[in-house]
C-alpha cells in the first residue's frame, strides 16, 4: 500500500508514494517532449533521465505519461526539504501576490535581510559575519574570490584536484574535470592553481599527510604571500563525494589563518542539512572564513549567498556587490521558509537516519562484490564507487550501465567523479523509508544483472 503526500501546487488528489510504471521509458508523451526539445533546446544542454516532469513530492517525481519515479537525487541536492514543500509554497505565493521584484540595490525589502541574518547565524563560527545574496553556486564562488582578492590584495587562488565550483569561467578554471565542464571552453581565468585532495581510497594517505603534500605544492609553486584565498568542498561532490581523511580540512584551515589566506568553503551542494550536519564544515571542525551555499537554501527557488567573516565580507566597496536578481524577494521567501524546516523539523537528523540506511545496504553490496570499491559519505550524501575488481581501476562502464538501468526500472539515480564510476545518492529528506528501502532493492538487483 503506497503512502501519500499533498502538492499544495497540484489543487489535487495527494501524490501516491510509490513507484510505479505503466510505460517504458521514455512513454510518448515524454518523448514527444523531449523530440521537441531537441529542437527547440541548445544540444549542450543534456538531461539523464528520459522523463517529462509534471508533478513530484515526498521521494516521487512523475512523468507526463503517469509513471512514478522514485527520487534519489533531489534534483542535484536542490529539493532537499522536499518538493513542493508545502510551507516554501505558502510563502512563494504569499510574496508573489505582493511583489515579485523591485531590485535590492535599488529599493531593499526585509525578506533579504532576514535571509542574511538567518544566514549570519546558522553558519559555523561565533564571530561577527555578514552575507551577500546571489542567483547560482557558481555566482556564490565567483563572488567569495572577488571578496577574498579584495579584502588581501592579492591574486592567486587555489583549489583541489577533483573539484568541481561551476560553470562560468572563473569557476571553471577552479573546476578540475575538463569534460564535459570545460573542454574547448577556453581560455580560462588566471592565476588559478591546482593541489592534490585527500582522496583516502585512492591516495591513501593520512590526513596528516595529504594536507603535507598540498602545502608543500602551495607554498613552493604560489608562496603564501601571493595567495588569496584556498576554495575547497568539504565533501566532493561531482568528483565524487570525496570524503577527505581526518585532519586534512583543519590543516589547511590552520594553515591560511597563519598566513593570512582566506579559507572558503564551498558548501553548494553539502549545506543545509544535507550531510547530517547544518554545514559539512561542522562534521570536521573547521571554521571557514567565508561560506559559499545555494542548492538547498531555498527549497528549489534559484538562491545562492556568500558568508563570512564580517571584516572580510565588508572589503568590497559599495556597488561592488549585487546583480539585478540576487536574492529575489520569491527566492527569499522560500529560504526563510526552508530554513524553518531544517531546524524546526530537526532536518539535519533525518538526514543522519537516511544516512545510516543508505551506508549499512551500500556496505552489504560491497562485502558482497568487489566490484564496488569504495562507499563513502555523510548523512544523506553518500556514494559507491565501482572498479575492476582485479586493478581497482575506475568502471566508468559498468557505473553508466548500472545508473540507466535503475532508471529504466523507475529509480532516479545521479552519476559523477573525476573517472565517471560513482553513483551517488542524494534522496529529498522527505523520502519514506519504504521507498528508499524500495530504491536500494532495484540497484541491488540492477547490479547483480549488470
């Protein structure tokens, strides 16, 4: 028997939760849609999932033709408290009846401010911060280097091997994996470098160790007196869901305090509650100086904030700062009203329980096959990494096999990393445990086929 819950967007009945398929995928309907998006659409826009959308909710997104799909990916960690949450629908349409822009740099409202000053609070550190609200992750990035490069008056930044920061060019030159990210995007932007990320399951190094190695790079190849600021993901995410050994974040955090780096830690897709934590910063005891988030900050509405160290943050000069949609009064809304399910809901725990489930069924399949080298993650961000069990080489074949089969069974599933052989698992926090359960049985047995 399928569970239900209610799209307050749908005006009707309550959405079943269950996954169910009465076509092949893609059905007509949606492959006439995507017939026509081929085009309509710029080929580089692709899609992974052959469905048309028409409605999704709980841990379901369903198709134009009725099929009902379960959801392990949240839209790329985006629907985190649900779709179609129903308090970060109230809140769009109440402030869309009101107004639906006016520009902040030109007439301010107090839905960006409180957005701000939720922001200030909820981020890691006691200190004085302040925020600045933006559109994109990418957007969040590429402002922390402008704040950084301003407030020390130097150049260089550095980020890590494996790492992935956006897709304008200043943050794909911070983004390591050339296809399909970067490849024939060039030239980049300068004075970007590259150091080598504690990758445990394939480094194997200590904590310790891996932080020795990227410093020695740092200060022989840059020098610490020109560097601005070091970006890092506190957990990969599409290289991998890295999960870097103990003692490698406070290390480098330690490290640009003494020297005067700015420390920016790219939390877009690990924030808000998403691995357990609040902040993944958090789970390893570090206090960034300044905070990049949006992907589920606000619950599907395009949102993105820097936030940090109050000194910091106010280097920039006045108009430096902004963009005509940055946080955009129907963005806001939906923050301020995601941000009340994260801690009112205790978010951050269901997280953890998701977590617990996803790591004791993807740790049974490893002991099981050795084709599964790696199981890696925090809360609800957790990964499985394929190899050749003989070489442990990276399959990009058989994890690209795997993830279109558990689609073409009706279960949403994401791939990434640096060799393309990591599935990744990113359910909304509002799955049932009966779908989750539901989900890991059909890539169980996707994978015994594969």
């Amino acid at each position: 028997m399928s569970s239900t819950v209610t799209l307050p967007t749908t005006g009707g009945p309550a959405l079943p939760q269950r996954r169910h398929l009465v076509t092949s995928l893609p059905g007509p309907r949606s492959q006439e849609i995507i017939d026509r998006k081929a085009a309509a659409v710029a080929a580089g826009v692709g899609h992974s999932v052959p469905i048309a959308a028409v409605a999704a909710g709980g841990g379901v997104v369903v198709d134009v033709d009725g099929n009902s799909l379960i959801d392990l990916g949240s839209g790329i960690a985006v629907t985190t408290v649900g779709n179609a949450h129903p308090g970060v629908v109230a809140a769009v349409q109440e402030q869309a009846a009101r107004f639906t822009h006016t520009c902040f740099m030109i007439s301010p409202y107090e839905q960006y401010v409180a957005v701000a000053e939720a922001l200030n609070r909820l981020t890691p550190g006691g200190h004085a911060k302040k925020s600045a609200l933006f559109n994109s992750g990418a957007e969040a990035v590429e402002n922390a280097v402008k704040i950084a490069r301003k407030a020390t008056g130097r150049q260089a930044v550095v980020a890590f091997d494996h790492a992935y920061h956006g897709r304008t060019n200043l943050t794909m030159a911070l983004t390591a994996k050339s296809m399909p990210y970067k490849s024939g995007f060039g030239p980049f932007a300068s004075e970007v470098y590259r150091a080598p990320m504690s990758y445990p399951f394939r480094d194997g190094l200590s904590g310790a160790d891996a932080a020795a190695k990227a410093l020695s790079l740092i200060e022989k190849q840059i020098g610490a007196e020109n560097l601005a600021a070091v970006i890092i993901e506190p957990i990969q995410g599409e290289g991998g869901f890295i999960v870097p050994a103990d003692g490698f974040l406070p290390a480098l955090a330690d490290w640009c305090r003494e020297n005067g780096v700015v420390f920016i830690a790219d939390e877009v897709q690990t924030g808000f509650a998403r691995t357990g934590a609040m902040f993944a910063s958090e789970l390893f005891g570090i206090v960034p100086d300044l905070i990049t988030t949006a992907k589920g900050i606000a619950g599907g509405m395009p949102l993105a904030a820097v936030t940090g160290r109050a000194e910091i943050m106010d280097a920039a000069h006045t108009g430096g700062l902004g963009g005509t949609y940055g946080g955009n009064p129907l963005a806001c809304a939906a923050a301020l009203a995601a941000i009340d399910a994260f801690e009112n809901d205790d978010l951050p725990a269901r997280a953890r329980a998701i977590g617990d489930v996803l790591l004791e069924r993807l740790g049974a399949l490893q002991a099981a096959d050795p084709r599964i080298g790696d199981v890696r993650g925090r809360g609800a961000m957790v990964a499985a990494e394929f190899v050749d069990p003989a070489t442990g080489a990276p399959d990009a074949a058989l994890t690209a096999a795997v993830a279109k089969g558990c689609i073409a069974e009706g279960v949403i599933v994401l791939t990434c990393g640096t060799y393309g052989n990591v599935i990744r698992f990113l359910p909304p926090l509002s799955i049932g445990d009966d779908l989750l359960s539901e989900g890991l049985d059909v890539l169980a047995g996707v994978l015994a086929r594969a």
